[in-house]
C-alpha cells in the first residue's frame, strides 16, 4: 500500500520530560511530529481531562500542524473535541463485543459519535465527523481482527528493542511487514524507532512511526 505521507507521531511520557509542557511546545514547533499521542495511562480520567486540555492549548499556540491524539479517554475527546483516539486492543475487543458488531456505537458508553465507514476529513472542533480509532496491536491475528471491527489503523509492535519492554525481545521487521502486508488500513510501527532506523520502518512498508525517546533526545 502506497501512502501520501510517512507520519511521525510522538508519544509521550511525562516521565521522561524534566519539564513536560516545553518538551510539549519543543517538539510542536520542531514540525517533524504530525501527531502527538498524549499516552500517560496511569492517570485518572478528570488529571488526563486538565493534561489534554493544556496540551491542547501549546499544540494550538505552535500551530506547526500538529494533531493531538489521547488516550482511552474517549469522554475527554468529546469534550475537548480531539478528533482522533488509541485504544489497546483488549479496550477496544471489549468495547466492539459490548456493541455487538462494530465501533459504530462507541457512542453508548463514552458519549461520541464513530462510524465504521470511512472517508471525509476529522474536524477537530466537530465530532459529527467521525472520531478516528487507532488500536495497538502485537499479532497478526489482534490485526486483522482490528480491522474488522471498524478500527482505521492499527499500531504494531514492539518493533525493536527498547527499554519501555526491557523483558521482551523486538517482534522484528518481519511481523511488521507482514501486517503491512495483509491488512488494507494503515499499519503503524512503534517500540524502539529513532531517527536513524526508520528507513527500515518505511521498507517495511508502515505508513508511519511512533516514537518516545527518539523525540526527546
């Protein structure tokens, strides 16, 4: 599959930041992110609600072009009218089973609009259009089964060793490519992508990387 544009997208983790709002204004500005995933999983939704909504406030300020994507929290991407949301696959299997048949009626359980099918703009500003899925994803199988239920992208990995999964070997670019290869929505790659492998990433074949480290250092 051929794509417009090889997107970075920078994950982040506060952890890592001795000052997170000026990494936050940093890496907007640099313009080399074209999405920022606001991950930080540990915190309780109305803690997530004030970080997104700062973080909302610098993205806006730069205005460099970058989206911001959160967390799980899809009642938070309604009210701050963020467009795009990752999911883990166990949230996202557990939320598909619960509609019985697709995405389509996330609506129910966190308050925002989706639909399966694809196609238009997301209008941050305006979630009667449809709010973006994204799905992490570490088989092939959780891939595929992604993609029949209604997600737009799945992020794969890890791809290569990193600290984040110190107990776990990389998944290589062997399964990368073979989910590039067998699914028809983007496959994105992240774990252990810096600035330096990601021609490896790109002949694999993803449609982009998500990066922690790589952005910071």
């Amino acid at each position: 599959m051929k794509f417009d544009k090889f997107e970075l997208v920078w994950v982040t983790n506060r952890r890592l930041s001795e000052d997170f709002f000026a990494d936050v204004r940093r890496v907007a500005q640099s313009g080399k992110a074209d999405k920022i995933l606001l991950r930080e999983s540990d915190l309780p939704e109305h803690e997530y609600e004030k970080l997104a909504s700062k973080t909302l406030e610098i993205i806006a300020e730069c205005d460099s072009g970058a989206r911001l994507v959160l967390h799980t929290h899809a009642s938070v991407a309604s009210k701050l009218g963020v467009g795009e949301l990752h999911l883990p696959f166990a949230k996202f299997r557990a939320l598909s089973s619960e509609s019985a048949t697709n995405l389509r009626d996330l609506a129910k359980f966190d308050g925002v609009r989706t639909d399966k099918e694809r196609g238009g703009g997301i209008c941050a500003s305006n979630l009667t259009q449809k709010l973006k899925i994204g799905v992490s994803v570490h088989s092939l199988q959780e891939a595929l089964t992604a993609q029949d239920f209604g997600a737009d992208y799945v992020v794969a990995g890890h791809i290569f060793d990193t600290p984040s999964h110190a107990l776990e070997r990389g998944r290589g670019l062997k399964f990368l490519r073979e989910i590039c290869e067998n699914l028809s929505i983007k496959t994105y790659a992240i774990g252990g992508i810096n600035f330096e492998n990601l021609d490896k990433i790109k002949d694999a074949g993803a449609a982009g990387a998500y990066m922690m480290r790589g952005f910071l250092s």
